[in-house]
C-alpha cells in the first residue's frame, strides 16, 4: 500500500482518536502525527522524536491499534517511528514534550523554552455565540489590561468546549504585545514540580513559574488530593497576584466544586471573573463547522453540516473529530462527501453518544403543540387543515423515535388513530426531514427541547 493511502487512513484514524483522546494529549501527543506505511498488517507512524515515540507505545499503542483494525477491518500493529522530516507538524507538540523532559530548547536571553502556544487556537479562530462569549470577551479583557482586570481569569466548562483553545489565544495575544506568557497543564506543573523536588532544582521551577507576565494553567482540577503541589501553585500564585501578573486557569467545575482543595486556594480563584463556557446550540456548532471546512479547505454541502450539528451536541471536540472523520473517510474512500455518506463515516461516533434521556408520550405531544402554536385538543383532535396534520404527523414521528410505544399506544394518544396511521405518518415524516432543511430543523429543536436538562429534571 502506497504512502499516500498510510496517510490518508492515518488522518481516518486520527479524527476517530481525537473523540477519544482528551485533548491535552491529542495535542501534546498525535497532532501532526503521520501515516508513513501499511503492509503486511503493519502499519507505521512518523513522529518527531523518540519521547513521543516511547509514551504512545507506552500509554496509546492498544487504543490505536483497535481504531486502525476497525477503519481496515484487519487485525493491525502498529509501530511508531521518529520521522522528523516527515512528521514536521508533530514537531511542535514534540518540542513541547522534549523541552518538558530535558530543558533542551531555548534562546539567549531567556532561562526556558519559548512559549509553545497551538497555531490553530487564536481569538480569530474561535467561534463566538451565546454559550461561550462572557468567556471569550473577559479571555480578550485581560490580554488588554494583564493583572488589573478579571485577574485571576477562572473558566470553567465541560471537556471539549474550548478552554483551551482560549488559554492558547491569551498566549498568542499577549506574546504579540511583548508579554511573556507561559501555558501549562496542571498535571505537567505537578510533573515539573516532583522532577525539580528530585533534583534539587525547586529555585529555577519557582524562578520559570514566578517570573512572567501572564501564567496559563489547564484543568486545575487535576490539584485536588496533591497537597505538595497545591500549596506550591499557592505560592506561586499569590507572587504573581501581588506584582499584578496575570493568571488564567481552567477547571472542569467551579471553584465551589473542586474536590480536595484548600479553601485559601479557592477562595483565591474567585477572587477575578469566574466564567464558564455551555455547551454549544445549534447555530454555534453549525458555524463552528462552516470555519473549521473552511480552514480545511473543503467545500461541504450546508446538508451535511447541519447532519453533524444536528447528531453532535454535547462537545466541540467531538464536533470537529466528526467533521475530521467525515473528511478523512471521503478521501479514502475516495467519494463525494454527501448526507448518505456522512451518515455511514458517524455510525461509530453516534453509539458512543450517552443515550437519550427517556420521555413520555404526554411530554411529546406538549412540546409539539407548544412549537407549533396549537391547543392540545386540536392536536389531538379531527382537525384536517395543513398545520395541524403537519404537527399531528410530527408528534406520532417523535413518539414513536422517542419511546417505546407500540403503533397502537401511539394512535390511543393522539385520538383514537390506527395503527397503519401512524406508520404512514412516521415514514412521511422521517423522509421528509432528509429534504426539508425547515422541517429538520423544527423537529430538531423540539427534540433538543425534549432533552434539555430542565426537562428532563421536571
């Protein structure tokens, strides 16, 4: 098999382990990996150097190998080889994870690497709506004013809803204006800091940490139950705070909720702007996937997008891992990227999504009637006009995907109707969401309704 093809099934690959990779280590670890070649069930990876080599036949060598068998539906092993000249793009996270180790990359003038902040995470690149822009103004207010406002910066959010991201634009932001900006994992600040404690190096970690202008750290989370570290990432804090330097730190939860942590330490998180970033609606992930097409270069029709937006809600890592897939698997398959196709590259990616939450035919009908702005009693009565057959053939569709009722149930629900009624109502209704956007859309936002957090409280 061709180089080429390696690639093109490496890229299948990496849009599936992206889903499943947290993103951290998707970054640090696989991004800008290559596919060099497959044969023989073999299949080889470039990377940067023998750090990243080592950690993934270490810790992801099995969960690649499961993903590779299940893209060529043949058993494959998988060998990671150092191919720096091809792997160019890996070269970043591979600096990263090398500087960490041996302190080995750095200019004159400066006692540590250079900030390695991701290119693709800028404010230009990140997609602005009603979820996420408290966070994402407040992440551009303190670039502008660095220690005087929102200091410190706490943004917390579910995993895959861009934290990151906005930790690597302050970074981008702030290096542009002459500030030195240094990002890090809570986990590798804690690696940092047991290395440095072997050593007998803790003087140069307080001097790397104490020393910026705006310090970044990802998933504080990660500090609860390690008292060591906790009450050095104190210290470091309160310096930084009292020379008005900047600190941005995300979490998976709010202050209030972080398990196993000082109250000094938690009192100083709110001492800023605590934010958070919610899941997005549809119209975010809709433009979420217009730029990330666009950054790819890729034309894809408004079906397809409204398809992936419409079947990932939840995280927008998982939204651009559809995405990847969807384009991955057309240039392997080499076909057009259509609904049908889309559909086929996402049947993994769906059964892993958590499943619905369970409804009732009573909660059905009222949401139905309440979207389309009728009495119950219409809905459920011998009304013939256009509306209200639309919106009685919507509510047997949704009843019948959404519960387990039988066809008879349903017709008992809904007045009294036939069992070949309602399959005659489901059939018209699922064809037509495939060739009415309008229709789609409505059934969606019921759906989306249905399942929401306080409905599904009540």
């Amino acid at each position: 098999m061709t180089t080429k093809s390696a690639q093109q099934i490496w890229e299948t690959a990496l849009g599936e382990l992206e889903i499943d990779v947290n993103g951290p280590n998707f970054r640090t670890w696989l991004e800008g990996t290559v596919g060099l070649s497959f044969q023989d069930s073999e299949f080889a990876v470039g990377v940067p150097n023998t750090f990243v080599a080592e950690f993934l036949e270490r810790n992801l060598r099995s969960l690649v190998e499961k993903v590779l068998t299940g893209l060529t539906r043949s058993e494959v092993k998988v060998h990671f080889r150092v191919a720096a000249g091809e792997a160019g793009k890996a070269g970043e996270a591979g600096k990263a994870g090398e500087a960490g180790k041996a302190g080995e990359t750095g200019v004159p003038g400066r006692s540590r690497p250079l900030p390695l902040f991701n290119p693709k995470y800028t404010f230009e690149t990140f997609v602005v709506g009603s979820s996420n822009q408290l966070a994402y103004a407040a992440a551009q207010k303190v670039v502008e004013n660095p220690g005087e406002t929102y200091n410190p910066l706490f943004i917390h959010g579910p995993a895959g809803m861009g934290k990151t991201h906005l930790l690597h634009a302050i970074g981008h932001a702030a290096t542009a204006e002459g500030l030195d900006a240094l990002y890090v994992s809570a986990e590798q600040f804690t690696n940092e800091l047991v290395r440095a404690i072997r050593g007998g190096e803790t003087e140069e970690f307080r001097r790397k940490y104490r020393s910026v202008d705006v310090l970044m750290v990802d998933d504080v989370q990660f500090f609860g139950g390690k008292e060591r570290t906790r009450e050095n990432f104190f210290h470091t804090f309160n310096a930084l705070h009292a020379a008005n330097r900047q600190v941005a730190v995300t979490c998976d939860c709010p202050p209030r909720s972080i398990p196993q942590i000082q109250e000094q330490m938690r009192s100083r998180f709110e001492w800023g702007l605590v934010t958070d970033l919610q899941p997005p609606d549809f119209e975010t992930r809709l433009s979420i996937l217009r730029a990330k097409a666009e950054r790819e270069g890729v034309e894809i029709m408004p079906d397809v997008l409204e398809l992936i937006a419409l079947q990932v809600k939840e995280n927008i890592r998982r939204l651009e891992g559809s995405l990847n897939r969807i384009i991955a698997y057309a240039r392997l398959m080499k076909t057009l990227i259509t609904p049908e196709m889309a559909t086929r590259a996402l049947d993994d990616i769906s059964s892993k999504e958590p499943p619905p939450a369970r409804l009732t035919p009573p909660q059905i009908v009222e949401a139905v009637a309440s979207s389309f702005q009728m009495p119950l009693a219409e809905l459920k009565g011998r009304k013939r006009d256009e509306a209200t057959v639309l919106a009685r053939q919507v509510t047997m569709y949704l009843i019948r995907q959404e519960t387990e009722c039988s066809l008879a149930d349903i017709g008992r629900e809904l007045g009294g109707r036939s069992p070949s009624t309602i399959s005659y109502a489901y059939e018209k209704i699922a064809n037509n969401i495939g060739n009415d956007p309008h229709l789609r859309r409505q059934v969606f936002n019921i759906q989306q309704k249905l399942h929401s957090p306080s409905r599904t409280e009540n």
